[in-house]
C-alpha cells in the first residue's frame, strides 16, 4: 500500500506521518507538494497537521484551492482512502470531503494534551484494531478544534453511525467536562457515509512510536493496511 503525504507551506506534521508509514511500518511513502496534481500511484492521502498556508483567512481556507486537494476530491471520489489530522481535518471540511467546520475551541485556548477518546465504530478498516467503546488516549494540539455542524448534519451523522471518535472521560463516560473543546456531540472524528475519508484532530501519529510511551494511534494505521491486505486477498 502506498501513501502520499502532502506538504504544504507551513505543514508541520508531515515527518511525523511518514515516519510512522514508511519507518514503523515499512509502507512505500511520498512526500506530495501542494502543487502536485496527479496522485495516481498513491492507495492512501493523508494531510498533516499544521498550518497550511499559514492558516490565513481560516484554517484550510486557502489549502482546499490547492492542485493537490482538487485531486485528493478526485481520488476520494474513485474510492481510495483519504486521512485528514488536526489541520488536516480542518482542511477535509473546507473541501466538502466531510461535513461541517472545525472553529475556534470553546475557552478561545490553544490546547495541547493528551486527552481520552471513545472508540465508536470498529467495522471500518481504520478502526478494526479497536473494539467498538474502547477507550484509547491521543495527543491534541488546535486552537480550532471545536467541530461544528447544525441540527440536520449532526442528526445524519449520528443515524448514518459516521462518528469514530468522541471525547470521553478515562472511563468512556460522554461528558461536558471530558470535551476538551467545546465540539458538539463531543466529536473529535467522523468518516464519511462511504468510510474511505476520515478526519479527526487528536494525532495518532504522536502515538504510534513505543519510545514515546504509547501505541494506541498505531492501530488506526495498521488496521487500514489490514483491511488492504484483506481486499487483496
């Protein structure tokens, strides 16, 4: 399986992505310029965290005008896997690949911890090392992070099951107090209705290394190589 990262000025969190693909798990890895336009030999696109164009005008605003996102729209289209992280899920809204809009969190803060999160699906290729309600922790790190969409778009994304992630406490309770951010019905990641595009703003790239005391972020990428491996046999 192949991944292209993409890099954009004033990406951050690119290294982060490829080393854990192609150093952890051996998986060929590009590093794909936002000028770039043909992405016909990448499986997998995943967008960093950062701050894409400097995060002018809005977070994402500017990126989702890129060559490289309009053929990301392409690729996810023809079904091809697409992960956005932090400012890459900010960037996936802006495009329309998924719904709603990541603003400003609820305190105003920038936030940087390593939060709880309830696993609410494991049948898709990105969650099936999980177990549906299991809690893991992940490392956050937005200004933006607070996930918001109206009635109608959080009432199809809780009949369509497209939430991953929710904010919880240690014990998987769905609280106000445990949402670090302010995001309605405590999302911290969704997919959309096909499952092949995925945004979420903790980062489990800064978890995925035992040499930084926690794994749980591996599963997410091992589980899509799995769900490959499957398809192709």
């Amino acid at each position: 399986m192949k991944f292209g990262v993409i890099v954009f000025p004033g990406s951050n969190c690119d290294r982060d992505i490829a080393m854990v693909v192609r150093d952890l798990l051996q998986q060929p890895t590009r590093m794909v310029w936002h000028e770039e336009s043909d992405l016909s030999d990448l499986d997998v696109i995943v967008i960093p965290g950062g701050f894409s164009y400097g995060d002018y005008l809005r977070c994402g605003a500017i990126a989702r005008f890129s060559p490289v996102m309009q053929a990301t729209v392409k690729h996810a289209e023809q079904g091809k896997y697409v992960l956005g992280v932090c400012n890459g899920f900010q960037v996936l809204t802006e495009t329309g690949l998924l719904p709603g809009a990541l603003i400003r969190n609820r305190d105003l803060h920038f936030i940087c911890d390593r939060v709880p999160l309830k696993v609410e699906r494991a049948d898709l290729p990105w969650t099936q090392c999980y177990q549906p309600g299991q809690v893991i922790s992940l490392p956050i790190a937005h200004g933006e992070g607070c996930y918001y969409a109206d009635d109608r778009t959080l009432a199809e994304l809780e009949e369509h099951n497209q939430i991953l992630f929710r904010y919880c406490t240690t014990t998987g309770e769905i609280t106000e107090d445990s949402n670090p951010n302010g995001s309605l019905h405590n999302i911290a990641g969704l997919c959309n209705r096909r499952g092949n595009v995925v945004g979420m703003m903790p980062h489990p790239e800064r978890a995925s290394d035992s040499m930084l005391g926690n794994t749980e972020g591996l599963k997410l990428f091992e589980g899509l190589l799995q769900g490959a491996m499957a398809t192709v046999g």
